[in-house]
C-alpha cells in the first residue's frame, strides 16, 4: 500500500488552485505561503484537531471578535544572524524585529483574549519578549532603519561636526568656484562629490592654473573635476567627522543586536506565531466567504459529502449547483454515467479537493452532516494523458495510471478514474473497466468513477457494493442541470445532440436501427426515469416555493398577533387610565356629597333637631360610604323634569324625598319629616 497523497493527485484535482483561494485572505506574504504549502495529514487525531480549530477561529470571526492578523516582514534571515555569536545586524533589519514585536504583542492579547471561547486559536499564542526591546528599537531607528540622533549621546555630537565640516568645505569650494571666470570654468559651475571627495568642476585648460586632485572627467573630456590643494585637508576632516559618525552607527547596531540576542527563542516563537495566526485566519475567512460547514472526520466506512460545491466555482457568475454523494456502509464505488459536458468530470474533482482540503485542515464548501473517513491515500487519474515524449497513446496513458492505482490502492484509499474504459474498443474496455472496478471495490477502496459505456451500467446491478450515478440532463433544451442522482445510470444523449444539431434525419434513424434491442430499452427505462424525477423535482420546487408562500404568510400572521397584543395592551393601559380617573372622580364626588351632609347638618341645627339631624347625617355617611367602597357609580341623569310635589332621588345622599320648591339651582326636599336644600341638578324623578 501507498502512504500520502501523491503531487501528481493533487495537481489531477486542481488542489493547488484551491489553496490559491484560501491563501488569497492571508495578510502577509509568508501567511499565504504557509497555506499554499498545506498537504493532507493521514491521522485521523490531528485532521479534527486542526479542523476544531479552524472552526473555533471562524465562529468567533462571525461573532465580531477582533481576531485580525497583523502584517509582518519576513525576518527569517535576520533571526539565522542573530543566532551567530559577534554578528551585527543591519539597521533594516533590526527596524523589521521592532515591527515583528509590536505585532507580536497585538497578535497575542487578541489570541489570548479568545482562550474561554476558542482555546484552541489561544493556543497558537507565544509568549512575547519584554516591551522594552520594542522600546529601544522604536527610540533608536526609524522605520526605513536609519539610527536615530537619539541613539546616543556621541552619535549626535559626531553628526554635527559632520554637519559642519560639510557646510565649511562647501562654503570654501563654493568660494574658489565663484573666483574663476567663464574661461576656466562651465558657467554655473558649483561643488559636487565625486569618488566621495567634494570637487569643482574646471577646464581642461585651467588645471594647471587651479592645481589641486583630479578625481573625474566629464564624458567630453573637456571638464575635469578638481579638488583644490587648499581644501585637501577640510576634505580629510570631513571623512574623519564621517568615519566617526559610521563607528557610532556600528556601536548602537551591535549593542541592540546584542540585546536581542539572548530572546532569540522568543522571536522565532513570535514569528511562527504570526505566520500561524495568518495562516488559521485565512481557512477561517475562506469558509465563512464560502458558507462552509466543519465535515465530521469519522472512521470506519461511513462517507457523505452534502451540499458539496467546486472552491472554483464559488466566485462563478451563475452558482455552482450543489451535489449529495452519500455511501451506504456496504456501498464502496459509485459509477457516474451521463452526456459529455454534464459535469462528470468537476464531480470527480470535487469529491477529491473536499477529501484533500478537510485533511490538509481547510473547511471544504460543503454543508452540515458531512462526513468523512480519513484516507490514507488518493489515486486520480483525470483528463488526457497523452505524451509525445514518452510515446503514449490516451489509452496507454491511462492504463499505466490504473496499474499505479492497482499495485498501491486499498481500504483507506480514494480512488478517481475518469472515463474508464475509454481510447480501445468499446467491448474491450467495458471488460477491462469493469474488472478493475470489481477488484477496487473488492479491497474496499473508496471510488468514484465516471464513464460513457453503455455496457457498464448494469454493472451496479450485478456487482455487490457498486452504485450508479448520473448528472441529469435536459432533454427538452438537451442542456445539463449538473444535478447529481445517485442510484440511476445517466444517458448518453448523443443521438439527441446529433439531432439537435442538425445531423441528417436519415442517417439518425439508420443509428436508432442498428442500436441494440437492450440499449434501446435500456435508454427508453432511464428516460421514463429522468422523466419521474425531472416531475418529482418540479413538485419538490413547487411544494417549496409554497412553503416559502405560506412561511410569508405565517410571517404575517405573527405580525397581525404582534399587532393586536400591542392593541389590547393599549387597551388595557387605558382601562387603568381609565380606573384611576374613575377613582379620582368618585373621590370628588364623595366630597361633594360631604359638603351636602354639612348643609344638612345647618339646617339640622336651626330646626334645633340636633338628635334627628345626626341621625340623618350618619344616614348619609353611612350611604357615601358605601358607595365609595363599591364600583363607580355616575349620578344618574335626570329622566325628566320634576315639579314640586313630585316624589325625588338626591343622587349625592342616594336618599328619597317629596320636592317642596326649586330656585333656580336650588331645590328643597322634605326628607323624613325634615327640609334638604340640595341642587336641583342633582335630583331624579321616582316612579
């Protein structure tokens, strides 16, 4: 048996253009190319493992965790040099270790602030150097690497004296130059540097007038660049202000670099931190642009792909038709039959880059309730393998890649053959084909394997643990639907297509005439079949479509519901509203009727029937209080007209009496025996 996933397998399934996608979200150059360089692990312990984390990454991503890498530079050589004991390295590239600290310690309080939720991304934290070493490298260089003025003390002072030495042998040569006149010098003629001397430009025939070094001449010869004897030695104190300077620069390098020798460990932990973090970052970001579900790594026979779709075609103008590939545990070669351009082949490729990218630790674009067995191996033999060099026919080609498959495939294998049979006679390659499914599936092998040979097609029937499958076409547009069936063989449609794209009529009834009588109930069976299917699914859509109808509709209704409990909770707001009004009014009321029992009281007194008037006022209170211990009850409105002699309620004592006079608003009631001056608003005629 073969171990690993063979590069010749990968390229088959179009693997490495696959990683191209995922890498295309890394933030960093050696992020992407930590992706790219992904393969497919073989222990089933490790492929969860770094499944579990990738979705752990790509949960808290969707959650709004700030989980975003930081971009870095590739200080792999700086970091070997540092290890060196005496080296010193570059002012660039210790300005690269200040910029890889600062996102170091970004990347791990982001990582190590998703430990309770994500533990698993924690865990690719490292722990960073002291903040100091990030200090002394920010306060010492600039970005592009210059050290500073503030690097030290004698650095300044060294670049100042340059700084003068330069202005002073400048001035004295800007001098000299302005002394000569258009003879013995280009007009406009000023100091410049040539071999890292300060210089004037002169005539040729002028030097020995000027004397001094000639360090250049111009392209014509005719100008030669001089420095002047007597700025020899203004230009010797300037090298040596500059030669001081570089002996400064070179003691700050080496003193950080030797600083930051000792926490060499740490910065290759912080730097593969980095890389790691992209890395997760990017197969976290692509499954979720892909709306990708973790598949659940089983062992044993089980093996479903659901809602599996090509990572090429994710960004396609028209969505990729998704597919269902399940297995039953008996079931170990699916055989796909069908039309060319029906979408055998991207099939094929798909079931491979969603085994290879869930093993190498990248969600593939599959949905909930995949599952997948850990191969141990994968076998492609995909597309024209033709070579003129080697001197191979497409049948030889492919015969040599089943020999491989043969001599190395097994129970933990996946095997993909596209077109098997094909490039020889028809009869020869159907046995041949179906030999080696029979033996394939013997070993218990995973495979899928697409044909157009009419004769293999009972073979699932014949054979225990070999299905059929086809990609349905259709056969009114004779256009494929990329939708995968499994458990019925596709059609051929070639007469079809022939016919639609105007062959002969003649010559297409001499073909149907010579097919065999069993093809041809074999095509009129799948026919019937595709036709079922093809109203099946219209039904399904149909029922579907209805169900989104009514889901609106229940969307209404629980608005409406929403509505109407708003409604009565209003209303019911406004019936305490209401109460509490009532209230208020039945106190006011009570009060009135008060003001009524002290009139009584008055007239109680000047009758002198103090006895009589009590009993008469604790009548009354006794009434109004009554009623204010029962529901609010509103004076009732008068009936009618009343006229003295009639026989009247008083609303506000609740007690009955015989009208004597009305004045104005102002009525008088014999009550027992005793006068009542009351409203006259206030009392009710009594039948």
């Amino acid at each position: 048996m073969r171990e690993g996933f063979a590069e010749s397998a990968l390229a088959a399934i179009e693997f490495h253009a696959a990683l191209d996608l995922v890498a295309d979200h890394a933030v960093s150059a050696l992020g992407a190319s930590r992706v790219r360089s992904l393969r497919p692990r073989t222990d089933p312990w490790l492929v969860a493992h770094e499944l579990d984390r990738v979705e752990q990454y790509a949960v808290r991503l969707d959650a709004g965790d700030d989980l975003a890498p930081e971009p870095f530079d590739d200080v792999s050589g700086a970091l070997s040099r540092l290890r060196l004991e005496g080296s010193v390295l570059e002012g660039a590239e210790l300005a690269a270790l200040g910029r890889l600290l600062a996102a170091a310690r970004v990347v791990h309080g982001r990582l190590t602030r998703a430990a309770a939720t994500a533990p698993l991304v924690a865990a690719l934290a490292s722990s960073v150097p002291p903040r100091e070493l990030e200090d002394a490298l920010t306060t010492a260089l600039e970005p592009d690497g210059l050290v500073r003025d503030a690097a030290s003390r004698d650095l300044a002072r060294a670049r100042r004296e340059v700084r003068e030495a330069r202005e002073t042998l400048i001035r004295k040569l800007g001098g000299i130059a302005a002394s000569l006149d258009s003879r013995q010098a280009p007009q406009d003629a000023a100091p410049t540097l040539r071999g890292g001397r300060y210089v004037i430009p002169v005539r040729r025939e002028a030097r020995g007038r000027l004397g001094g070094i000639v360090h250049d001449e111009s392209a014509t010869h005719a100008t030669l660049f001089v420095e002047p004897a007597e700025t020899i030695e203004l230009g010797n104190a300037l090298r040596e202000a500059e030669a001081a300077e570089a002996r400064e620069v070179m003691r700050v390098l080496r003193a950080l670099t030797d600083r930051l020798r000792p926490h060499a460990d740490a910065l290759d932990g912080v730097f593969e931190m980095l890389i790691a973090a992209d890395c997760c970052s990017a197969r976290a970001r692509f499954a979720l642009a892909a709306r990708a579900s973790r598949p659940l790594v089983v062992e044993g026979g089980a093996f479903a792909i659901v809602h599996g779709v090509h990572p090429l075609l994710l960004g396609a103008e028209t969505p990729p038709v998704p597919f269902h590939l399940a297995l039953e545990p008996e079931e170990r070669t699916v055989l796909v039959s069908g039309p060319n351009t029906g979408g055998k082949t991207v099939l094929l490729k798909t079931v491979g880059l969603v085994v290879a990218l869930a093993q190498s630790g990248v969600i593939p674009p599959v949905g909930p309730a995949t599952k997948l067995p850990v191969f141990a191996a994968l076998f492609a033999d995909i597309g024209d393998r033709q070579s003129i060099q080697e001197s191979l026919s497409t049948f030889s080609a492919h015969v040599a890649a089943i020999k491989d498959v043969l001599e190395g495939a097994d129970a933990r294998s996946l095997v993909l053959l596209d077109e098997l049979g094909t490039g020889t006679d028809p009869a020869e390659g159907a046995a041949l084909a179906g030999a080696i499914l029979r033996a394939l599936t013997g070993r218990g092998a995973i495979t899928v394997a697409t044909t157009h040979l009419g004769s293999l097609k009972d073979l699932a029937e014949k054979e225990p643990g070999i299905v059929n499958g086809s990609l349905q076409f259709d056969a009114a547009t004779l256009t494929p639907t990329f939708r995968f069936t499994k458990g019925i063989p596709g059609r051929s449609y070639g007469l079809a297509i022939a016919r639609r794209l105007g062959v002969d009529a003649a010559v297409l009834e001499e073909a149907e005439r010579t097919l065999p009588e069993d093809l041809r109930a074999l095509e009129t069976t799948l026919a019937e079949l595709e036709k079922r299917i093809q109203d099946a699914d219209r039904r399904e859509a149909e029922l579907a479509s209805r169900e989104a109808e009514l889901d609106v509709e229940d969307g209404g209704l629980a608005r409406a519901r929403a509505e109407l409990a708003a409604r009565e909770e209003d209303v019911r707001r406004r019936e305490k509203d209401l109460e509490r009004s009532a209230k208020r009014a039945q106190r006011a009321y009570l009060l009135e009727a008060r003001a009524e029992v002290e009139k009584a009281i008055a007239l109680a007194r000047e009758a002198q029937r103090e006895r009589d008037a009590r009993r008469l006022v604790e009548e009354a209170i006794a009434a109004t209080a009554a009623r204010e211990e029962s529901p609010l009850q509103l004076p009732d409105v008068p009936s009618g007209p009343v006229s003295p002699g009639d026989r009247v309620r008083i609303a506000t004592l609740g007690i009955e009496g015989q009208l004597e006079t009305v004045q104005g608003n102002e009525a008088t009631v014999l009550v027992r025996g005793r006068r009542v001056r009351v409203a006259a608003s206030t009392l009710s005629p009594v039948h």
